[in-house]
C-alpha cells in the first residue's frame, strides 16, 4: 500500500490507543493531550469501527480456544459437512472443524502482525532517527542501504530463506518478515527527523548536553508519536498480508495453524471444486477484515491526529 | 539529470550485488551439511544414486573450493547465462525452464500493473473532494487492497469459474491443445488470462486510488491551488494542475510496489494453476529442485530492478525537475 504521509500533529502522545478499554497512563501531567485525542478518537466513527472489528477479532482468538472441543488438526466430524450448529464453520474433507481452525488461525495471525511490525518499526525508527538527525557520512550510509533493501523484492528473499532455512515457527517467521518490510518507514521517519533537528529545541536541548540518544527519545521522538503509531499500524497488517502468502505458497508454519495455512490446505485439497465455500472463504475473510479495519481505522486516527482533517 | 541517474544505477547495482550475495550465501547458512541434507530430502534409497548425486551436489555448489572461489565461480557461471540444471525436469536447464514461463507472468502482470495505475488514478482522482464517491470508494477501496491476493483469486475462480463455469480455472491453456499459432489456441489463452489478470488488477486497483485521492486532496489545499482559486480559474483546472502533481507521488508508488506485486503475481498465479514463475517456486518447493528456485527468484529480482530503472527514466521525463537537477526525486 502506498504509505501517505499524515502530517504529524505536535503535541499528541503515543499512549492514546483509541478504543483500548482501561487506563491510559495516569498520572501523567499534561493528561489534557491524552483526554482530547480520546475524546475525539471515541468520536470518530472509522476508529470506533476499526477498533471493534480488530479487537473482536482479537478477543475470538485469545480466549476462543477455551470453548473449542476439538483442536485444529483433530478428525472431529463427518467429512465435508456444511455449517451446523455443531460446527458452526463446517468442516474440511478429513473432517476436520474449521471454526477451529479459524481460531487458532487468528492467534498465528495477530502474533505475526505484533511482532512483524514490531520488529520492522524498531528497525524503520532506529535508522531514520539515526540517518535524520545525525546527517553527514552516517546519513549517506543508512539512505543507501535503506535504498538497496527497498529495491530488493523482500518477498522473494523471504521465499528463499524459509525454503532454506527451513524457517517454520511462527516467531521466526515474523522476525524475518520485519526484517524486509522497515524501509519505507525509514524513510519517512528521516524526513521527519530532518525537519525537526533544526528546531530551537532541539538546539537548546543539544546545548545542555545531553546525549544524541536522549535528545532522540526525549525531544524527537515524543513529536512523532502519533504517526509513529500509524505506521505501525500499517506495519501490522502489511505482516499479516505477508505472512498469508508465504503460508499458501507452503512455507508456513508447520507447528501451528495459520489463516494462510488453511487456504493453502483448501485448494490443495480441491475444495473450490468440491464447492467447500466454508473452508476458504473465512481465512481470507478474517484477515481481508482486520487488515481492512486497520487501514480504515488509520485514515480515522489521521483525523483525530490532524485537526485540519477532521470533519466539522 | 546525469547526477540523479548515476545515483539511481549505484543503488540498483548495489541491490543486485546484494540480492546476488544473499542467494548464494542463504544456502550455505543451511544447518548441517547442505549435500547431505538435499540428498536426504530427495529421499532416494539407491546407494549408487545418493553417491552420484552427493557428487553432483558437491560439484555444483563447488564446495571443495576455498569459499572465495566459491563465490566468484557462482558470479562467472551467473554471467554465463548458466543457472544450473533443474532436477524436477531434469535434464532441462534451469534458465530455459524460466525462460518459458516468463511470458505467461508478464502477460498478466504488466497490463494488471498499467491498467490498475490508470484506472486507480482516475477513480481516486474524481473521488478527491466529492462526498458520495468518496463515502464509496473510500471503504471499498480499503478492503480490496487489504485482501489477501490469493484470496481473491480463490473467490473469483470459485465463482466466475466453478460455479457459473465462464472461465476456465486451472492452466494457461486448455491441456488437450498443442502451443501453435492459431485463433483457436489465441482464444483458449485469453479465455485462461481473464481471471488471473482479473484478481491482480482488483487487488492493485484499491492502493492506487486511495493514494491518488489523498495526494489530490493535499494538492487542492496547497497554496497554488488558493491561489488560482482566488484568481477565479474553473474548478476543472485547478484539479487538473493538482492530478499532474500528484502523478509524480504515484509514480514513486509504482517502483515502490513493484516488489509486492510480484509477489502477488507468483501467489495468483498459483491458485490458477497459472504456467508462469510463481509455479515454478511452487513446483520448486515441492519438488526441492532448488537450483529451479533460485534460478526463479534471482530472474525476479533482475526484472524488478530493471522495471525500477525504467520507472526512473519515466520519472526523468516526467518531472523537469529532475533535468535541471533541482530537488525532485530523492533517490
């Protein structure tokens, strides 16, 4: 997806996930941030919609297995039932439940997003911050290889490794998917980080003394927040959409189930032509909706961010 | 201009150099000894066929020879035009088994590619700035592009081609027919592109117009468009200067998707049981040919370069600013 670049709101903190039930950080002085981006985030309709498809989803796969009877790979049923009251997703050609399947799907989906986009954020942030504000030999260096790694197609690489490397648990996987997919924020953050070094406080913080880390985390960083949380929603799902395709292509994770993994299964097992719409179509429908839900939701938060886009 | 596309030429020899070096480098991190690991996933039982294929291993990754040789012998051999041979269609040589699958994936990628990039454009274009396109394309637009690409496909081969039965679903022609020149056989080809091309395009097409929409909204608050506003010029053409400013981001977007495209490309074509390089990896993997799939994705990596180098020459064209060596593109 082509990243545009939300204009950073200054002022705006990173604690305020918007729709995240319970405390936000208390205690905390200038707390008239925090409450304004709530109360506009709570107010916006794109946030609220995103939030509650992703956490529903979230919710089904943290606590869903507890209710389950059968485990993903267990021959629970009759061979290719449709929908039912018992399995409320049918079941595959080896009888196999598919609401299970679906469950245990999302929590390889949702770890695969957290850490793939985590991993990717720390990288993208850590070079951008470093190669804005540092400039110079170190700038060059840092743009150049962020430049090779945004050329080369990570997916390509990310199918030789796994082939490889026999790559086959989810965490690994995640890992290496961040690692191909942080150059763009990279950049973004560069150029951010270059606007703001000229700044006079920055000045002022670099005349009392403090060191570049510090003046990064301390000055920096606090006036990106909240498109630094964007981007990591971006970075979420763009790792969930990786990661489907390594599965179906059958480089998946082989100890865990995988939303990728099941369509993957449905077509080599020729369930389109069997007509088994209920083993296909809710893999890809999970993750189109909280991929989906994430990008709406990000369009919602630029607004909440940005007061010029908001709606009057 | 000189100076801008030098420092493009730079990066994507580097990119090569590096993507070159990954692919030679990532089996040999393989844990084990990797002969006898390809040896025991081909999972053959003859003795005199495990020896002659350690041997055949051993010569081809040259594993006898100090590592330095090791890596430029893999570099002569690349510039040879020498991939290795492939050992599921043994004894075909790898580089003329991709050769013969590249034109079906450029044959839906490239008009997949173009047409989504126009046609997205000028969705997002007419969009921008009217509020019951843009409470509709908005949403849509988001959900398609966060659709899995082979999810899409599996949707459109299930209805478009299992349950209404207009399209076919497996193959790049009919099995029964000879590859000849004919309009029977041109027919059959078309008839076996329409749904691969289909789902690429779909799934291409949200990403470029929401970004267009965005980019022109930024552009029609910019201070030039006030100002012609101010001037009183129509509508039509402020939008219109605010479209040319806004291709140049796009244009950006197109090198920087290039590379999850493709990756589409290889999983659609997969569903479709489409004869292109994407199953070829997938043949490759469950086969463990893996000169075949490295043969394949080294040939990707080139084309992506290649395109992003094309795209860079557009750019120059495109944007004078460029020529004159002001600001314009960051490279």
């Amino acid at each position: 997806m082509t990243a545009t670049q939300p204009v950073a709101g200054p002022g705006t903190e990173a604690s305020d996930q918007p729709g995240v039930a319970g405390p936000t950080t208390s205690g905390r002085k200038p707390g008239g941030d925090v409450r304004e981006t709530l109360y506009f985030a709570l107010r916006n309709p794109k946030v609220l919609i995103g939030a509650v498809v992703v956490l529903g989803f979230l919710l089904l796969g943290l606590i869903g297995p507890a209710f389950l009877r059968y485990a993903p790979m267990d021959y629970a049923g009759p061979p290719m039932a449709p929908p039912s009251a018992d399995f409320p997703f049918g079941t595959t050609t080896f009888g196999q439940d598919v609401f299970a399947q679906f469950v245990a799907g999302l929590r390889s989906t949702f770890l695969v997003g957290l850490l793939g986009g985590g991993v990717a954020a720390v990288i993208g942030m850590t070079i951008g911050f470093v190669a804005g504000y540092r400039g110079g030999l170190i700038d060059e260096l840092l743009n150049m290889l962020t430049n090779v790694v945004l050329v080369i197609p990570g997916f390509v690489v990310l199918i030789i490794i796994n082939a490889y490397l026999g790559v086959r648990s989810v965490p690994m996987q995640a890992l290496y998917i961040g690692v191909f997919s942080w150059p763009w924020v990279a950049r973004a953050v560069r150029s951010q980080t270059l606007s703001l070094r000229s700044r006079d406080f920055i000045d002022l913080a670099r005349l009392s003394g403090v060191g570049v880390g510090t003046i990064l985390r301390r000055e920096v960083a606090p006036n990106m927040y909240s498109y630094l949380f964007m981007t990591f929603v971006l970075l979420f799902g763009g790792s969930i959409l990786t990661a489907a395709s390594l599965d179906f292509i059958g480089l998946g994770p082989t100890n865990a189930m995988s939303l990728g993994l099941m369509m993957n299964q449905a077509v080599q097992w020729s369930a389109l032509h069997l007509g088994l719409w209920w083993w296909f179509i809710p893999p890809g429908l999970g993750i189109t909706l909280i991929v989906g839900s994430l990008y709406i939701m990000n369009v919602g938060l630029d607004e909440v961010f940005n007061p010029k886009l908001r709606e009057m | 201009m000189r100076g801008y596309l030098a420092r493009k030429t730079l990066v994507y020899g580097l990119t090569f150099v590096v993507a070159v070096t990954l692919n030679w480098l990532i089996p040999r991190l393989m844990p084990g000894d990797p002969v006898q690991r390809m040896v025991a996933r081909a999972a053959v039982q003859h003795p005199e066929t495990i020896a002659s294929m350690t041997q055949y291993y051993e010569r081809m990754f040259g594993l006898d020879l100090p590592i330095w040789q090791q890596y430029l012998n893999y570099w002569g051999s690349l510039f040879r035009g020498d991939l290795g041979t492939s050992v599921w269609l043994f004894p075909a040589p790898v580089s003329q088994v991709v050769l013969d699958a590249v034109p079906y994936t450029l044959g839906i990628m490239i008009p997949a590619i173009l047409l989504s990039w126009v046609v997205g454009n000028s969705v997002g274009a007419m969009a921008a700035r009217s509020r019951w396109l843009d409470n509709v394309a908005l949403p849509v637009g988001y959900l398609v592009t966060a659709m899995p690409y082979m999810w899409l496909a599996i949707l459109l081969a299930w209805g478009f081609g299992v349950a209404l039965g207009w399209f076919p679903v497996a193959g790049g022609y009919d099995f029964g027919l000879v590859p000849q020149w004919s309009w029977s056989f041109a027919w059959d080809l078309l008839q076996h592109w329409v749904l691969p091309f289909l789902s690429l395009f779909l799934v291409a097409l949200g990403g470029w117009a929401i970004g267009m929409r965005n980019l022109i909204i930024y552009e029609l608050e910019s201070d030039y468009a006030n100002y012609l506003a101010a001037l009183g010029a129509p509508k039509r053409l402020i939008r219109q200067y605010a479209f040319r400013n806004a291709m140049l981001p796009q244009i950006t977007g197109l090198a920087l998707q290039l590379g999850t495209i493709l990756g589409g490309a290889l999983v659609t074509e997969i569903v479709f049981a489409y004869p292109g390089l994407g199953k070829l990896v997938l043949s490759a993997i469950q086969n463990q040919d893996f000169f075949l799939l490295q043969g394949t994705l080294l040939f990707v990596v080139i084309g992506v370069l290649l395109a992003n180098f094309i795209i860079d020459i557009v750019y120059v064209l495109v944007d004078p600013r460029t020529r004159t060596g002001l600001t314009g593109a960051t490279a």
